[in-house]
C-alpha cells in the first residue's frame, strides 16, 4: 500500500479495540444494540466479548466499522 492509499482509507491506524471503545462511550451497550442488534452488545456487554465476536465474525465487523466511519463524518461537521 502507498501512502495515498492509507489516507482514503478512514480505518487506518485504528485498532477494533479503540474503535469498539469509541462507539460504546458515545451511544452506550443498549443504543449499539438497538442500531445493530448484535448479542455482543445485548448478552453481558464488554469491549473484550466484543472484540472476540468482531474478530471471528467478518459481516459483523464491517457492520460496526460501517457505523464507526459514519460517526467519524458526524463528528467532523
């Protein structure tokens, strides 16, 4: 990868970790479920149960870093 293939990409240089912890500060286990309905945000929340569920399951992962990169935008206006 180039260097100006890095900057369009919105994800590089942020960890699941960090981006998981983000959205759980600003909306909350119970609004990430209403928006995403996904147990990992229903059954007994933790950043940990949620990283090990979006590191083995792909749909799930670019489902929440979907929403992140939305939020992102939002925050910059």
């Amino acid at each position: 990868m180039n260097n100006n293939e890095h900057n369009n990409n919105p994800l590089h240089g942020v960890t699941l970790e960090k981006l998981v912890t983000e959205l759980q500060a600003h909306y909350g286990w119970e609004k990430l479920d209403e928006m995403l309905r996904m147990n990992c945000f229903h059954e007994k929340p933790s950043i940990n149960s949620c990283l090990k569920f979006f590191r083995k399951t792909p749909w799930a992962r670019e489902k929440i870093e979907k929403l992140y990169i939305n939020f992102r935008k939002n925050q910059t206006k």
